[in-house]
C-alpha cells in the first residue's frame, strides 16, 4: 500500500531538542516530562493532520468506538506514545533503573535461546519494543535487530551504545538491501534476529490478512526466513503499564510444518497466526497501537 511506504518512523525533533531532552532527564523526574506532555499534545493534534486522521479512524471504525470516545482515544494514544519517547530518553540520560519489568511468557524466549538454533523475534508498533533491549538481554545468544536507517543521529549514537552493551547488534535497513545478508548470517550462526513484523523493511511482498474489522497488508520477510532456516518465531509486545512499569508478553509462532504444505502456504500461515496475536494484544491495550497511517485498505 502506498501510505505504508511512505511512514518513515523517525523520531520527531531537532538535535539540540533532542539533546536538551537528555540533558533535563539528567536532572529532573521523568514526570516533570510527563506533565509537560498535557500542554504539548493538543498542539501535535492539531498540527499532525493525516496521522491523527488515520489514528482517529482507527478507533472509529476498526475498534466501532463511539465519535466521543474516538477523540479521547486519540488523546490518549497521542500522550502515551509521548510517554513513550520520553521513556527511551530517560534511559538515554542514565535512568534505565527507574523502570520495572514483568515478563510474561519467558519461558519460550529462555527454551530457545538455549537452544543450538537461532531464532525470530517478530515485534511490532504496539507500546515500547525499542526499551525491552535497554532493559533486557539475551545471556546466552547475541540478539540482532533490524532498525531504520533514517533516525537522527542523537538517537542513533545513544540506541547503539546502550544496546551494545547489552550484546545487541543493530543492523540498519539500507536500499541496498545489504541488511538481508547480515541476517542470513546471524541465523545460520545460531543468533536472534528481532525484526517488526507490522511494517514493510525493504521487501514489499505482503499477505493480505483480516485484521480489526478489516483488511490489511502484513510483510511476509520474518516469517520467509522462518520458514527457510527453520527456526521458531515469538511474537514480542512491552506494553507501557504505569509511569515505571513495562511488561513483557512473549507469544510463541506455530512454525510446525503440516503435511502437504507448501512453503508459501506455510509463511501465510505463520503471518496469521502472527496478526492473530497483534489482534488479542491490540484489543487489550488500543491506545498503545502506534501506526501513524491509513493501514487498512
């Protein structure tokens, strides 16, 4: 779809606003950040026009909220994802041990990162995917996760720091589509490869799925490589839960092969079976769904 393209993703704000960010973090509370949010939304509402649109709609007509409870919606979603982005600047600024993290489902991630095999880990833009890596790492894999290439640099030295130290390699998405090749390798050197699975990263090819009352496009390259290295595929969501709590739902990927299916049968399948569990975990926690554009057909 052609708006899917077009959502670049890059964190808003101009390096020295970035910077001061980091610098406030430094000195103050997280919820100083927090209450400014109350003054500075309403103005990104009235100046963001089709991404508030689309996000709007989102709760009108996929969720059938009522025209009241869409615009309140779409306030709160504005204000939690500025939480959000306050969030990875705090940690940015030192604070990373300013927030708590439950973790539901571990025992899938700690079964497979045991294993000899590398494995998926399919994220999506569902609450805070990026800050799980600043909290927590894998102790016996390196973890691999492809990233935009076009982020601003203050987010791009600080996230590759942060990360680096907690055995995390970033690998950009580049036109060349040289990223491809850095995975293949992570995989086939048993590492994790954790990629969103909501949004389109280079290669365009898509599965049509039902999804929220409607139908959407859903990339099929994490799950093509699932089903080509034959490795196992979690599902990731860290839903933001309070000012300092984050949780962890880790949601394991039937990737069984079934008799007398073929491999395109097969990734459709692991693409269902994915958009099944960004359907439950999008219902639970709506005001924390973070696609900026008109995303069903």
């Amino acid at each position: 779809m052609v708006e899917n393209a077009k959502w670049k993703g890059k964190t808003g704000g101009s390096f020295l606003g970035q910077r001061s960010l980091i610098v406030l973090f430094k000195l103050v509370s997280i919820k100083v950040g927090y209450f400014l949010l109350l003054f500075v939304i309403p103005f990104y509402l009235l100046f963001s026009g089709k991404h508030a649109k689309a996000i709007f709609r989102f709760f009108r007509i996929q969720l059938n909220y009522s025209l009241w409870k869409s615009l309140r919606k779409t306030y709160k979603n504005y204000f939690t994802f500025g939480q959000v982005i306050l969030d990875r600047f705090a940690v940015f600024a030192g604070n990373k041990n300013y927030f708590e993290l439950e973790i539901i489902g571990y025992e899938h991630f700690s079964r497979l990162e045991k294993a000899e095999k590398g494995f998926i880990t399919a994220s999506s833009h569902i609450g805070n995917f990026e800050i799980g890596g600043y909290l927590l790492h894998s102790k016996n894999k390196k973890m691999n996760a492809l990233v935009y290439s076009g982020e601003t640099k203050t987010v791009q030295s600080n996230r590759a720091k942060i990360l680096g130290d907690n055995n995390i390699n970033l690998i950009p998405v580049l036109n060349d589509m040289s990223h491809l090749f850095a995975v293949n390798a992570a995989l086939q050197n048993g590492e994790i490869v954790s990629m969103p699975c909501d949004r389109h990263l280079g290669s365009a090819k898509s599965v049509e799925c039902d999804f929220l009352n409607g139908k959407a496009d859903f990339p099929i390259g994490a799950f093509a490589l699932a089903a080509t290295f034959e490795v196992k595929v979690l599902a990731v969501f860290i839903i933001k839960k309070s000012s300092k709590k984050y949780t962890i739902y880790i949601k394991p990927i039937n990737t069984d092969k079934e008799d007398g299916e073929t491999k395109r049968e097969r990734i459709e399948r692991y693409v269902r079976s994915y958009v099944k569990e960004v359907e439950t975990i999008v219902r639970a926690f709506p005001e924390q769904w973070f696609n900026y554009y008109e995303f069903w057909k």
